[in-house]
C-alpha cells in the first residue's frame, strides 16, 4: 500500500480468479473508504461472491492483492482477517445455546481477553438490540430476524474496522428489515461495512456508494443519484385515469409523442388503471400530461406523479451496457467465458 490508500479501509488491486479456463473476476480494483457503507451488487454469476470471499480470506486470487486496513489478505492473512466481520447469508448458528452463550463462546474463539469478554458481548449486543430476554433465549427459538441480529453482533464482536454482510435483510417481515436497517445505519461512520443483496430498494436506502459488478468486472461505481445520471436517460410518470393500455397508448402518442406505456395494472374498484410512462429525460412532459389528459373528460384524470427511477433500473442499465460492450447479451442471464 502507498500513502494514497491510507483513508481507505480496503484496496482492491488488479484482482483476478481464475477457474480453469473461465476467469470468475477479472482486473478488479476498488477501495472502500473508512466508515463508508457500500452496497455490493451483481447478477447471479457475475463474480460477486468469488470478489467477497478473497476480500474476507477464505480464498485465494489468481493474480492481484487486498489490503484491510493496510494488511495483506496474501501475505499476512490472520492479521487481515482481525479486522474483518463477516455476516454470511445462511448463517450457521447453533440451535442448541442462548444468544449469549454463543456471543460468549464466539469472543474467545476471536481472541478477546478473558477479562474483556463480558463487556464485549454486551458492547455488540446494544447496538443489536438484543436485549436480556432475547439473549437468554434459545437461538433455535428465535425469529429469523433475531438470528440475523446475533448474527451482526458476532461480527462486530473483535471491533473490526471492516463488516461484510452478505444479504442481510433476505426473508425478514417489514419491522425486521427496518431494525436491520437502522442497525447499519448505526455503523456508519464507525466501521466500513459492505452489502451483497439481491434487495436492491434496500441497498438504495441503506448505502452511501454502489459498486456493481458484471462478467467479473465492476462496470458501475457510485452514489445511486451519480448512477442515476450515468445510466438513466428517460424520466418516469405513473398515471390514474379511466382508460386501458390500448385506449390510453393511442391517447398518448397523438398528445404526448415523447411519452410511451411501459406497463399498466387495473382496473381497480373504481375504474381506473395505473400506467408507467417513459419519456425522453428533461423532456418536461409532466405539465403537458397533466393539461393534455385534464382536458379529456372522458379519461376523469386522477393522478400524475413522478417517479424517480430506482437501483433496479440502474442496475438493469448498467449490466445490459456491459453485455452490450461485449456483443454477448446472455441467455437467461448467463456470463460469458474468457
């Protein structure tokens, strides 16, 4: 590592799998700032997990190197792997101890002093909300969201300077996700933390930066409003009205050329279909579509509302760009091999 990479938790460098004649990743280099939350995304196949596993020392690369807080995963392994939490997606916690009989066992096995190890565990349960009653209890008993909270707790037992957590919130009801959430956010700032999810609303509202990765290269890196920018070229309107896809599509290509049906839901109760519009970026079609479908009586215009295209849709742009660079759109979302 050189100077420039001080304020960096981790560096990436030229990093490259190989599987036999595929390359699983190939040339990826990035640095995660300390304190920062990122978001880790890729299709199925895409190298996000091979990328996650060398980064925590579980595997090694072909070729390139990490560094965690200025150690090398290659070259002093335990040391890296002090500074790293790691939160895996099916996580295997026992079923037969309490909470806090596993935290306790968990803090040795890390290398907590004896005389730590107390203060430790209640230290990471806090921010884990992981209170008397749900610590105490069996972990085969626990709701799939207290599991997951024991979960964060281990990894955050050793105060490592680096978290990864690979899908936190999956399978959790509405208030778990919510508590997961406010849990991240309470490490922000405090400890670098990555996210693998499929949950791609969850990763928009959770992380700072977005890193997503495709044919084992990054191809997109960036704060979802600087993605936004990158890769959104048309502005989206949902509207209400008493018309279908075929009524209303004809309507709109004679007073709103810009503007087409991407797809439509409905009727509801009262007789009125929900339409997603697209059109040209920075066209100002909002006004024309308010004036134009108002004056038509028989539409009874109920509502046009802008919607700001989401992380899915970037994600969606920036795969297909890659594939598209490539002339090697797959089938049925496969990866090409070098």
């Amino acid at each position: 590592m050189d100077d420039s990479d001080a304020p960096n938790s981790v560096v990436v460098r030229r990093l490259t799998k190989t599987y036999g004649g595929v390359r699983a990743i190939d040339n990826v280099s990035f640095r995660i700032g300390k304190g920062e939350v990122v978001g880790f995304l890729g299709p199925n196949g895409a190298g996000k997990s091979t990328t996650m596993r060398i980064i925590s020392g579980l595997m090694p690369a072909s070729s390139g190197s990490v560094f965690i807080c200025g150690e090398s995963v290659a070259a002093n392994p335990d040391a890296a792997r002090r500074h790293i939490g790691f939160m895996p997606e099916n996580n295997p916690l026992p079923e037969d101890l309490r909470g806090r009989e596993y935290l306790t066992f968990r803090a040795g096995i890390k290398g907590v002093p004896r005389s730590e190890i107390r203060a430790r565990v209640d230290e990471s349960r806090e921010p884990c909300q992981l209170l008397r009653k749900a610590s105490n209890k069996i972990i085969g008993n626990l709701s799939k969201g207290f599991r997951q909270r024991v979960g964060i707790a281990d990894a955050i037992l050793s105060r490592p300077e680096v978290i990864i957590m690979d899908e936190p919130t999956i399978g959790l009801d509405p208030h778990q996700i919510l508590a997961i959430r406010a849990l991240i956010n309470s490490l922000r700032g405090k400890m670098s933390v990555i996210i693998s999810s499929h949950i791609l609303p969850e990763v928009e509202l959770m992380c700072d930066r977005v890193m997503i990765i495709n044919q084992g290269t990054i191809v997109a890196s960036g704060s979802p409003e600087s993605l936004r920018r990158e890769f959104i070229a048309w502005d989206k309107y949902e509207i209400s009205i008493k018309a279908g896809p075929g009524e209303a599509g004809e309507i709109l290509a004679s007073v709103c050329p810009g503007a087409a049906i991407v797809s439509s839901s409905g009727p509801d109760s009262d007789g009125y279909f929900s339409h997603i519009l697209r059109a040209d970026e920075n066209s100002g079609i909002g006004r024309k579509l308010i004036s134009s479908l108002a004056a038509d009586a028989r539409l009874a215009l109920r509502e046009v509302a802008y919607k700001k295209p989401g992380l899915e849709e970037i994600f969606m742009a920036a795969t297909r760009r890659s594939w598209e660079r490539t002339s090697d759109l797959p089938e049925g979302g496969g990866r090409r091999k070098k």
